[in-house]
C-alpha cells in the first residue's frame, strides 16, 4: 500500500474543517475519493511517496558483497564530485540570472529615462508599458504552455519533495527551463517579485538531473553519474542543490547551508551538513571570480547596480540600551505585519486559483492585468511626490542619470530629484541598495516612504500568484526596509541609529513575520549586509517577530504548501494522535502475496490495484509467518524479465545472474514501468515467482496498540513508505495493514474519528485566548 492507497482520501474539499484542502477543490465535480491529490502550478495531480528507507533483501546483500574496494570510493568520491558540479552549475546559472535581469531592465529603464530626461513622457510610459507586458506575457506563456509546475517560488514543492513527498514533473528538464528563462522575465518585467525562491527550485533540478544521471526521457543521460540509486542519496543532492539556490541569490554561502537546514530539510546529519557547505563554497568562489570580471566593464551594465551580491551596508554601529525599546516595537509590528502578509495572500491565491481553473487563457490575462496595473503604478506614483532640491554634501551624482542611485530625476527640473521615483521607478534590488543606504536620513519624504510601503504590501501579494516562476525573499526584503525606514522616521533623533539601519532592521523584522526563520536568516542578513555589528539587534528582531507571528499562523511556505495540498508530515504530534493507536486508522481491504506466488495473482493485484508496497507471508505450520514487504516497481521488474519457475518451489542463488542493480535502481520521478506495458501468455500466466531474494526481509513493524503519535515520530524520522502494523495477540493473519503517509493526515484521522474534530477546536480556541491575555 502506498501513498496511492485504497483509503477514503484526505484530501476532501467539501470538509469544512479541512485545512489543508486544494484551493480549487470547491470548483471540481467530485473530488478524487480513492488516491491523495495535490495541487501543482494550477493541476490536480497525483503524488507519490518517497523511500528513503535502504532495503535490504538477498539480492541487496549479494550486490553489496560483490562490491570491491575501488567501487565503494568511487562511490563516496562521486558524492562529492555531484556536489562540485552542483555548485558550479548553480552559480553559473545565478550569475547569468543577475547578468540577464540586470541588462534586460537596465536597458528598459535606460531607455525610459533618456526620453523622461527630453520630457517625452507618453512615449516614456508607452515603451515601459509595452516592454513591462511584453516580459510578463512570455514568462506566462512559457510556464503556462511548457511546464506549469514551474509557476510560483518552487520553495514548497522542494521542501515537500525532502519530506518524502514526490510530484510529478517538479525536478523535469522543462521545469528547469522555464524556471531559469521565465524567472528573468518576469523579474526584468518590473513585477514585484524575487529570483531567490525560483533558484532554490533550479538548484534543486539541477541536484535531483544530475543524482539520476540526467534525463531518460529527452536522451539527456550519463550513464558515469549513475550513481544514487535511491531516493535517499538523491534527497541528500537535493538538499544541496537547496542550499546552492540560496547561496547563489544572496552570496550567501554559510546562510544557504543554514536555510536548507532550519526550512528545508526534514532529515539532516553531520556528512550531509560537510557536503552542502562545500556546495555553498564553490558557489561562493565562482561568483567572486565572475564579479571581478564584470566589475572591469565587461558585461554591460551588469556590476553597476541590480546586483544583491555585495555590501548593502557598511558601517560602525554605535547604539545603546535607549535604542532597545524601538527596536523591539518594530520586531512586534513587524510580525503582526507578517502574519497579515500571510493571511492576505493565501487568501489572495485561493482567488487566482479559482480563476485559473477555468483555462490557460485565463492565467494568462491575470499576468498581463497585474502587469498593466503595476506599470501604471510604478510610472504613475512618482508624480505624486514633490521634487527636492540635490543636497550639497551629496556622495554621488544628483540628479542620478541612468538608472541606479538615490537620485532619480523622473520629472524635476534642473538640480532637483525625485525620492519616491528613486525607489518605485526602479529595478527591486536598487531599491534595496537605496534604502539600505548609509547617510540618506533626509534624502526620503515621509509621504513617499508610506506610499512606497503600501504598495509593496499589497503588490507583492498579488503578483506573487500569476502563473510564472516567482519568489518571495526579494519583495518582502523591500517591503520591510520601507517599513523600518518608516518607524526610523518616528523615531527621528530620540535614537542612535540611522534609518539605513532601521531599514535594515525592517526587513528582518518581515522576514521572520513572513517565513518564520531565525538563525538562516541571520546568517544571511549579515552576509548580504557585511556587518557583524549588527548580529545582536538582527536576532532581537527575529527572534520578537518570529515568535508575534507565531501566534496568528504558520509561515508562507507551510501554508502554500497546506494550500495545494502536499502532504507534508511535520515534526510534531497533534495531541489527540496520542489518544489513538494505530489500530484506529488503519483500513483495508490489505492484499497479500506468498513467498511463493502465481504470476497470475501477481498481475491480477497490480492491476486492480494502485499500492506500491505488498507484504509477504510464508505459511508455516498452521499459522503464516511475515516474511517481510515487496515493492510495486521490483516486481514488474520480476514481471518484464520473466523470472518464472514452472513449479513453486525456491530459486536458486543463479537466478541472480539475470539481473543486475541496475534493474532494481530507483528510476527519475515519471520513469517506472507500468503493468499495462507488460505482455504475458496464458501460460506464462500459470507459472510461479520465487519473492524471497527481492523482499525486504527486516521492514519497520510496529504492533497494532501502538500509539499514533509514536508511529508518526517513528515513520517520520527513519524517513518510511510504508508501516507495517502487526497484532499484539497471534492470529490467523501475521499483518493488520500497513501504515502509510496517507494515514497520518489529519484529514484522514478527523474523518474516521469525527468526535476528536471538536476536543481538538476547543483546545485551539482555549490556546489562543491564552495567547490574546498575554498580549
């Protein structure tokens, strides 16, 4: 039994009490009652578990013996040689990113200027409007035709896929296209997005193509990168390919360790955590190297602004114990802040996807509306802020002509700027760079700072949900600089800190309301800020905000992830699985096999049924013995190389000779053999297969009065499929059922014990009035 199990689905959108229903549930005719769904990009479909339990049967062990001592470094020397061309690859592709984002806007914005700077300001708005949909209409075009699932950050998908869930298509060579060619349109578009969450999804394609040595379908394949035959050894080079997105985003190599850590990662260990930081190593030296060379003037206007990937802020920080209390005031709001953010959106992204539901077409005209509507705003808001006189102890050109620097001329005469411009009528990491900025206390208005605020508030949740690759980091890092600037303004002198600094502080503070991390974060703030001073203030932020928000709701990625249905298995128990044991949730009917089975049978159960784990049973005496489980993909393996005997009775040690490891390797997401595609002969059909070599002979049981809290903490840390639940009292049966990540559901356990659905409400309602007396 697998993920695809003959249980009632837990996925039930017409359960109110659901929480973690698709978003377009309520828009299908009737919902898929006999398999887990989830919702991909726009598309409802089926998801498979992972294994990363090694198995060990006699045909495992005769394999591993075989091994020489030159295999088994080979080995162990490939895992590091992958991790290298994972960092390598990684960091080309990031540089590349930034290169193309950074000479696509700067010349749209170059060209805008030029004709604002000859007072042409219809043809102005004409060639950025044009160029703004022209960007957003290809990236749509191309998710929404090429690979669907590459739409949105890819961050949830990834940290599903590491808990040991797998969907179809998330790791394709057509996924990792359009992540790389759509996220540096949509970003060059002006929308209000990130590139960082689209890279950690392209690290993780680039990690999952090269564990499973490339791509069978489209003749991409390495036969010598063969290596990671099983799902354990490919969620470790996808846990690294993780961190490599990061890294690649932010420069951040230590930081993106941290994150793949704290949010990705379900499973971690010392060998793992060596790999990933020399992943993260080689990113960092290979963007070094290819800054230096731009930094020369060799790739255009690449190196002169745009780039997130050098100091943003340098400076000796002096603050005492007065500025403590604003500084707390600001983690508080800001996790408020963040959890409002959260909310808005998922609510946000529930209405695009019943809109989407209704076609492409109409994917695509949300795109191009939110499109229209932010170029209309980004050109339209500058002309509500007045013009201000260049101040004499400027540090650079004022007015800035061009496109980077704190002094957009937009439409002010001579000698004059336009502080609202100089962040909205800009590329997002300018704007960055320009609130992050040292010495700029008076070179922003107050009225430009608030409108710059609200509209990255509320523009980056509704761009976030068009159909092409977007990320989260980069738009919530704006929107809570301007929200520090904001609270340094009200603060003014009664504080030792400059509003560079706050704004520094205010994304922090929005970042940890939003994604709920701490020490990554950290981590990565100071990298990106290059300023160790700042570490104790950072982590009082984080820390106030994280633990604000808490209070309200999860983090964006767990409620997307909630959202489409991802199956995810979290770390801790509801407290009502410790009144239930395991007995509870299990249902059948549960399919069987003999040591010793008909291909008959075989055929007839693989066919009517979809379980991807069968227990084997020998019969002994008067009572049968389990022998241990088989899985769906060995035996149609058994099945297309016609391993039959003509009588039943045991094979012997030559039967391994016809097959090799390679027959029984873990094949890429979408590959495996189907029982359809198998032809057999009424005779062939009478004719026996010997299961004992190829069972696991030692799987995971656990006794059926077994508390589901401690099944769930068992199943959840070794990383299982499949369960198997065994009777406390000698029967007829050896096996009770099996045990599935379908099982633990709280869709699942709530809709076989309906009387816990209001104990377990109460106890939420009584938490949270807890929470309120507190605050």
């Amino acid at each position: 039994m697998s993920v695809n199990g003959n249980s009632n689905a837990w996925l039930n959108g017409e359960d109110p009490e659901s929480i973690t229903a698709p978003l377009i549930s309520g828009q299908r005719s009737a919902p898929n009652s006999t398999s887990q769904v989830a919702l991909v990009g726009a598309n409802v479909c089926p998801v498979e578990s992972l294994d990363y339990e090694i198995l060990e049967n006699e045909f495992f062990k005769q394999d591993w013996r075989s091994r020489g001592k030159m295999q088994v470094f080979q080995y162990i020397f490939m895992k590091w040689i992958l991790c290298f061309l994972v960092g390598l690859i990684v960091g080309l592709i990031g540089f590349c990113n930034n290169l193309a984002v950074e000479n696509i806007a700067g010349i749209k914005f170059v060209i805008t200027s030029n004709m604002m700077l000859k007072r042409r300001f219809l043809l102005a708005f004409i060639v950025f409007f044009f160029s703004n949909l022209a960007l957003t209409l290809f990236a749509s075009m191309i998710t929404s035709f090429v690979a669907p699932v590459a739409a949105g950050s890819g961050i949830p998908e990834v940290k599903a896929y590491l808990n040991g869930v797998d969907a179809p298509g998330i790791f394709s060579i057509r996924t990792l296209f359009v992540k790389i060619v759509g996220s540096v349109s949509a970003v060059s578009s002006s929308l209000l997005i990130g590139k960082a969450g689209p890279m950690v999804h392209t690290g993780a394609c680039v990690a999952s193509l090269l564990g499973q040595g490339g791509s069978k379908k489209y003749g991409l394949t390495w036969k010598w990168l063969r290596y990671f035959k099983n799902d354990r050894d490919r969620r470790d080079l996808v846990t690294c390919g993780s961190a490599a997105g990061i890294a690649a985003s932010f420069r951040s190599p230590v930081g993106g360790v941290l994150f793949a850590f704290e949010e990705m990662a379900s499973w971690w260990r010392s060998a793992l955590l060596w790999r990933a930081f020399f992943t993260t190593a080689v990113i960092a030296i290979v963007l070094r190297a290819l800054i230096d060379v731009c930094l020369s003037g060799k790739c255009g206007l690449f190196g002169t602004g745009g780039l997130i990937m050098f100091d943003v802020y340098s400076e000796s920080v002096s603050y005492h114990i007065v500025d403590v209390p604003p500084v707390l005031l600001l983690g508080f709001v800001g996790g408020i802040l963040g959890s409002l953010y959260n909310s808005l959106l998922t609510k946000v992204l529930r209405i695009y996807n019943l809109i989407n539901e209704r076609g492409i077409i109409y994917k695509i005209l949300i795109a191009c509306t939110i499109s229209i509507f932010t170029s209309c705003l980004l050109f339209g808001l500058p002309w509500l802020a007045s013009c201000r006189p260049c101040p004499a102890d400027a540090a650079e050109a004022c007015p800035t002509i061009g496109r980077s620097g704190n002094f957009k001329k937009f439409q002010c005469p001579p000698d004059h700027y336009n502080d609202l411009a100089s962040l909205i009528f800009n590329t997002n990491d300018d704007a960055i760079r320009n609130l992050f900025s040292k010495n700029t206390d008076s070179e922003f208005h107050f009225s430009s700072i608030i409108i710059f605020f609200v509209t990255c508030f509320f523009l980056s949740i509704f761009s976030y949900g068009v159909v092409a690759p977007a990320g989260l980091f980069v738009p919530v890092i704006v929107t809570g600089a301007s929200y520090g600037r904001f609270v340094g303004m009200l603060v003014g002198s009664h504080s030792n800190l400059n509003h560079g600094l706050y704004a520094v502080l205010g994304a922090a503070s929005l970042l940890g309301g939003t994604m709920r991390m701490t020490v990554s974060l950290c981590v990565i703030i100071l990298e990106l800020t290059n300023n160790l001073l700042l570490l104790p203030l950072i982590m009082v932020v984080l820390l106030v905000s994280k633990t604000t928000a808490d209070a309200f709701n999860d983090n964006i990625y767990d409620l997307i992830m909630k959202a489409k249905g991802l199956p995810y298995l979290e770390a801790h128990v509801e407290p009502y699985m410790r009144q239930l044991t395991v007995a509870d949730v299990v249902t059948g009917p549960l399919q069987l096999f003999y040591g010793i089975e008909k291909v008959g049978n075989i055929v007839h159960v693989l066919r009517t049924t979809g379980h991807n784990g069968f227990p084997v049973i020998d019969e002994l005496s008067e009572s049968p013995v389990l022998f241990g489980i088989v899985l769906r993909a060995h035996l149609i393996e058994l099945l297309k190389k016609k391993a039959f005997v003509s009588t039943p009775v045991p094979t012997s040690t030559d039967s391994f000779k016809q097959f090799s490891s390679e027959d029984f390797a873990k094949r890429g997401s979408g590959n495996g053999d189907k029982i359809e595609d198998i032809k057999l002969n009424e005779e062939e059909m009478e004719m026996f297969i010997d299961l004992h070599p190829f069972t696991n002979a030692s799987p995971y049981t656990v006794v059926e009065t077994m508390s589901l809290a401690k099944a769930l903490i068992l199943f959840r840390e070794v990383g299982l499929r499949h369960l198997l639940v065994i009777p406390k009292i000698s029967t007829r049966s050896p096996v009770v059922g099996i045990l599935t990540r379908h099982d633990f559901m709280p869709e699942h356990i709530l809709s076989l014990n309906p009387t816990l659905v209001n104990s377990r409400w109460k106890r939420l309602r009584f938490r949270l009035a807890s929470l309120a007396k507190l605050f």
